[in-house]
C-alpha cells in the first residue's frame, strides 16, 4: 500500500525535534482525515543548512491565521540534506517515499527545541504563495507552441540549473526569463538563462542583454 505523506517546509521557523512538537502549514487536512496521524516530512531550511525531520503529526484541530497547526505524535529522527536541492520537487511521490526509507546517521539535537508557533507565525506569509501561482498561471499562458527540440532545450536549461545548484549544495541559481514574463516574455528556449539568485533578485522585472 502506497504510504500518504504529509510535507511541511519550515524556512528558519523551528525546527521538529521531539513528540510533541507543534508546526504549521498552509495546507489543512483533507476531507475526513482531520483526526488522522500521517507520516510526515518536514523540512527545515536556513541559509545553506537543510535538515529532514521524519515523524508523524495530527492536526490539532486550531488554526493559526490562515494555516493550521499540527502536532508531533510520534517522532523518528532528523537527517541532514545538505548539498541537496530536490527539497522544491517535493510534488513528486518516489522522491517523497525515497526520503522516508533513507538511510543517513540521525543528528545529535541535544538542547534544541521547537519554539510555539504563535511566536514564529508571519501574519502575511502566504503573499508568496500567492506569487508562485500566478507566475506559473503566466507561463501557462505564455508558453508558444513547442517542437520536441524546443522542449528538450527547456528541460536542459533546467537541468543545468540543478546541477550547479547541486554542486553550490543550496540555491545559489535560477532559470530567468531575459524579457520577463511580467513585461510579455514567452517562456521559449531563446528567452531563458541561467543567472545567479542573487543577480535575478536585482533583476526583478527589468529587461537586460542575455549573459554570455
């Protein structure tokens, strides 16, 4: 039986270390699951660090803001993933049961503790969630017709991010759009490149010459 998951990203805002440990998320639990324990990945990010905390949680019934606060009720261990950046395709369901069977030596969490989320909690946190889905709408919508040759180019560019980011060991490039999508850009080979996160943040949505 496939074994369901619940994920959790936490960038900087505790880390789960112990049954008993409270969290957050955005997403609820789905229809008639409101009581159920489910396996849960949840990952913590800050700077380069990038730890995996695997345990169970049960939905506490409270909510917090837009998002839901969780329990830990059983707790496993915490491994580490530095150098490993396929947190972001966290979607895909053999990279999720991939991590819960690792094998890695557990860390040594003496003296860390999980800090209550209402004193972590970001009232407007979900603002970028909100940008991601209309970036991803807008490339949707401005995606030309693609040949086979074209959508293989798409996918290298993409892979050739991943790979240096895997190298750096964090996200230290992003895949940008030389005319931004904001501005009418199409999301086609000819308008992507591979730039440094912090040149695409000083970027933003101005046009410049593609980097060489």
């Amino acid at each position: 039986m496939e074994l369901k998951f619940r994920v959790i990203q936490s960038n900087d805002r505790g880390l789960i270390t112990k049954q008993g440990d409270r969290t957050y998320a955005r997403r609820g639990p789905a229809k008639g699951e409101e009581a159920l324990e489910l396996p849960t990945l949840f990952i913590w990010v800050s700077g380069k660090d990038r730890y995996l905390s695997r345990c169970w949680t049960q939905w506490t019934g409270e909510r917090l803001g837009d998002d839901f606060i969780y329990v830990v009720s059983r707790f496993r261990d915490v491994i580490d993933l530095h150098g490993d950046t396929r947190y972001h395709q966290w979607c895909s369901k053999p990279l999720r049961a991939e991590l819960w069977t690792l094998e890695r030596e557990a860390l040594d969490l003496a003296g860390m503790s999980c800090p209550p989320p209402e004193t972590v909690h970001e009232v407007d946190r979900h603002k970028s969630a909100i940008y991601l889905q209309r970036r991803k709408q807008r490339i949707r919508e401005q995606t030309p017709e693609l040949s086979d040759e074209e959508e293989e180019l798409i996918q290298q560019i993409y892979e050739q991010r991943d790979r240096l980011n895997q190298v750096a060991g964090f996200i230290q490039y992003h895949v940008d759009h030389v005319i931004p999508l904001a501005k009418g850009g199409q999301h086609h080979p000819g308008n992507l490149q591979v730039i440094s996160a912090n040149e695409n943040v000083r970027k933003g949505a101005k046009v410049r010459s593609p980097i060489k």
